[in-house]
C-alpha cells in the first residue's frame, strides 16, 4: 500500500480495476497445473498415497497449526510489528485449552486458548508498542518466559487431575467429527478410482467431507474473515496504514498505538488458537508445539504476507510433516515432482532473462531428477527438510517479488510525523 494511495479513516479504498483479479485467476492456473504434475507423478510412479484422502485428511489437520500461527504473523506484521513471540503465545495457548477444555468443555477450552494467546501478545504490544522494545528482543523474551512458564503450571496445576501428570493431561473431551453423508462416499469412490486429475480433485473433495474436525472449519472461517477485515474494510485499511507508514496515518487522524495493540493482541489469539488445535487433537503435553510458531511465521513470509499465500505455505509445510507417517516410497515418488516443479520454475526464470538463477534453480532440479531415478528409497527425515528447502529458494530467488510491509519492525513513537 502506497502512503500516497491512503485516504479518509472512514473510507476504504477501491482496489486497482481488474488487478487483483487477474492475479487471482493466475494463480489459480498455476494450481491447475500443479494439480495435473502432482496426478501425473502418482500414475507414473504407482503412489497413490501422494494425494489419498486419507493422506490429504492428515496433511489438512497438520496444516491447521501452522497455519493459524501464520494468520496471526500476518496480522501483526501487517500492523508494523514483527511478532516473533508466536511460539510462546502457542504455546501459551495449549495450556489455556488444557485447562479450560479439563473444566468446561472443548468449545470453551478454544476461547481460553486464544485467551491465553493474546495475554501473550498483549505482553508483546506492550513491550513493543508502549515501551519500544526492540521486536526481536521482546519475542524471543515472550518465547521463554511462556515455555517456562507453561511448564510450571503444567505441574501446579495439572498433576493431581484424572489423565494429568507433571508434563501433560490426557483424557480431555474432544469435538465430534463430521461426515457429509452422500456427498463424502461420492469423493471416496471417485478417487478410489485413481483417474488423472479427477481422482485427485475428488480426493480433496473427500479430505473436506470426510471425518473433519469443527475445528479445521473454523480455521478457515478465521482464515477467510482475515482476508475481508484487513483488505475489504476501513479499519482494515487504517491498520495496514500503521504497517506502510504510521506517521502518515497518524496525520490522517488514525489512532496508531490502538491499532497496532488490536492487530498483536490478534495475532496472540491467532497463535494461541494454534496451539489449541494441537491439544483438542491430541491432549495437552508440555512442547508439543514442536517450532510450529516459527513454521508459521515462516509460511508467512513464504506467502508474501498474503491470505492466499500464507495458506499455500502452510500447507507446503503441513503436508511435508504428514508425510512422515506414510511409507518411504511416497516420499521418493515426490523427488520426482519436486524435479518437474523446479525445471518448470529455471525455464521460467530464463524465460524472463534472469539466468543466473535459472541455472542454479535448473541444478537443483537435475539433482533432485538423478536422486530419484538413481535410487529406490529416501530417508522419511526427507520429509521434513522439504518445506525448509523450499522456503530457502523462495527467499533465495524471488526475494525481490517479496514485499513486507514498508514500516514492518520499525519503532513508532507518537507525535513523530510532525
């Protein structure tokens, strides 16, 4: 957003005439597209397990996590302030789930998460915003005094209760899934017939009807409802105003401290949600968020601080970590779409006259080409290094298509625009 696009507080701006959209309409070409790769290494390499239902359903439920540490990431960095503290408010918020999903059910125990959560970030708005704290500094603080923190109530306050112990609580109500009837045995059978791009559609549309998790519907309402906040709304507008240029928008007559408290302390609940997700899946055990704060402000950036792309990042790290749980030769079948995905992605960028890296991105894609055809097997820990490599050539590449916000990490202090 430009400072000299900005406009009264009580308007929203119009986005560009049909930008937006074409880019939405590209992107969803390219999805196509990856889709078809995707169809085409399961048929040639026999793995149906690359894109089962089954495997999809896994991907999704390891994708939630992630992705609401990524949406939380988005709305405070759209606001100006970097959180790095989103692992902490996960982790806070696992607690917050635990303890009021043991008292008072799992929908209740959702909301002391994102609770928890945003004590979380409102200990980061304070530190960040009012004192000016270095972001950095005060995230990484935030990080040690939850995980502390979380352990010592852990055991004050869980060792004595019916499944607790001194590191976890188990045995906590959870959410029933829901089935679409009809609609699921429909997508089942599609896909069970391992057609080329149909079976594939099919399996996703069995991942979301088949045994979903209320909770998975609510991560994408949240996802969703971010979206029109921060991009179809005026308070939307004034808050990544705060993230562009505040003095700018302070001299609009935005109030920047209070947007940029509302956007941390969101983010916290977003985070704190995550971490939510985590113990109404598998109960509450002290660091079982295992970095997924970090992966989600990872994804974050991976998406270009975008809705759409957060969740494509998230995902890309999701569906890695699931694939753990699947046999080795799943994880080799993929070497081979990784090699297509990225001789399609060198060809592209010597198309476009940047040839160093379209060489260096070609090697990759050689490398990645010889490793499949010269071997039968990969190690599973593969899995987990994917979504890292990936991120380090999206950084290493398209740094220059990346655009955080212009202000993003930037102290403010009030009254400096005049």
């Amino acid at each position: 957003m430009s400072v000299g696009l900005a406009v009264e507080p009580g308007t929203a701006a119009p986005p560009p005439a049909g930008r937006g959209r074409d880019h939405r309409w590209l992107w969803v070409a390219v999805a196509l597209v990856a889709v078809a790769v995707f169809s085409l290494v399961r048929i040639v390499t026999g793995e149906h397990a690359l894109d089962s239902p089954g495997s999809l359903r896994a991907a999704l439920i390891a994708t939630c996590p992630i992705l609401m540490a990524a949406i939380g990431g988005l709305w405070s960095e759209r606001a100006g302030v970097v959180n790095i503290g989103l692992e902490g408010q996960m982790i806070l918020g696992t607690w917050g789930a635990a303890y009021f999903t043991y008292y008072y059910g799992p929908w209740v125990g959702i909301l002391g998460a994102a609770l928890l959560g945003g004590v979380g970030g409102a200990l980061h708005a304070l530190a960040t915003v009012n004192f000016g704290v270095d972001h950095i500094v005060s995230g990484v603080a935030i990080n040690l005094i939850a995980t502390g923190g979380v352990k010592f109530a852990a055991e004050a306050y869980f060792k004595d209760l019916d499944g607790g112990g001194v590191k976890q609580l188990q045995g906590l109500n959870k959410l029933d899934y829901v089935t679409v009837p009809g609609i699921s045995d429909l997508f089942v059978d599609i896909a069970d017939k391992h057609w080329f791009l149909v079976s594939d559609l099919a399996a996703m549309g069995a991942a979301a009807t088949t045994r979903v998790s209320p909770l998975v519907v609510l991560v994408f309402v949240l996802l969703a409802l971010t979206s029109v906040v921060l991009w179809r709304t005026s308070f939307g507008l004034r808050l990544r105003s705060c993230g562009e240029n505040p003095q700018a928008a302070e001299t609009l007559g935005v109030n920047v401290y209070l947007h940029k408290w509302a956007a941390v302390v969101t983010s916290g609940a977003m985070a704190g949600i995550g971490g939510g997700f985590l113990v109404a899946e598998n109960g509450f055990v002290t660091g079982q968020t295992n970095e997924r704060g970090y992966l989600g402000l990872a994804a974050m950036i991976f998406g270009n601080w975008r809705p759409g792309g957060i969740f494509g990042g998230a995902f890309l790290f999701g569906y890695t970590d699931s694939l753990r749980l699947r046999d080795p030769a799943t994880i080799h079948a993929l070497l081979l779409f990784v090699a297509i995905a990225l001789l399609a992605m060198a060809i592209w960028r010597l198309a476009s006259g940047k040839t160093v890296a379209g060489l260096v991105i070609g090697g990759f894609a050689v490398a990645f080409g010889l490793w499949f055809f010269l071997t039968d097997e990969v190690p599973t820990e593969f899995a987990s290094l994917t979504p890292y490599l990936a991120t380090l050539l999206v950084l290493g590449f398209f740094a220059q298509r990346l655009r955080m916000p212009k202000a993003d990490g930037q102290i403010y202090r009030k009254g400096s625009a005049g």
